[in-house]
C-alpha cells in the first residue's frame, strides 16, 4: 500500500525546518529594528528602546526554536516508534511461517 505513495526528496524536510527556524529569526528582529527606531527617534532616548526590543525579539526568537525543536523531536521519536512497531511485526510474521513450515 505505502509503496504507491509518492515519496518526498531528502531535503524536503530539512528545507521545511530550515525555513521554520529562519522565520523565528528574522522576523521579531526585523519588527525590533524597525519599531525600535522609531520608538527612539518618536522619544528620543536612542538607543534604548531598539535595544530593549532586540533583547525581547531574542527571547521571542529563543521561544519559537525551542517550540518547533519539541515537535520535531516528538515527531521523529513518533516515526522510530512506528518503524519499531513494523520491524517487531515483520520478524514475529517471519517467525511463525518458518515454525508453520
């Protein structure tokens, strides 16, 4: 059944996380850099509020790896457990047709 399935490439995965984590990064940071100077220019106190706003992007950017590395470790322990499970299921199969025989 699973062989009629069109299989992803290799890098299809890596290219998802990659994007996922790059988005974490960049995108609190671009949003600091930009409210941050103006906040600073609006009340003159540079460089206070853009530093402010990178310490907090940098947590926020800290968050959302730590959040998306929880799921793919909880989905690549899911996929090992399943993998388990076949091989498990396949050697007891090969074992009662060798006792039948």
């Amino acid at each position: 059944m699973e062989e009629n399935k069109p299989q992803k490439a290799w890098w299809q995965p890596a290219l998802a996380i990659f994007g996922e984590v790059t988005g974490w990064i960049v995108v609190p940071i671009i949003c600091a850099l930009f409210l941050g100077k103006y906040l600073d220019e609006k009340k003159g106190t540079e460089p206070w509020y853009f530093l402010g706003l990178t310490g907090v992007a940098f947590i926020i950017s800290c968050i959302g790896i730590t959040i998306i590395a929880g799921k793919y470790i909880k989905q690549i322990e899911k996929e090992n457990k399943k993998k388990l499970n076949q091989n498990s299921n396949n050697e007891q199969r090969d074992r009662n047709n060798r006792d039948s025989e």
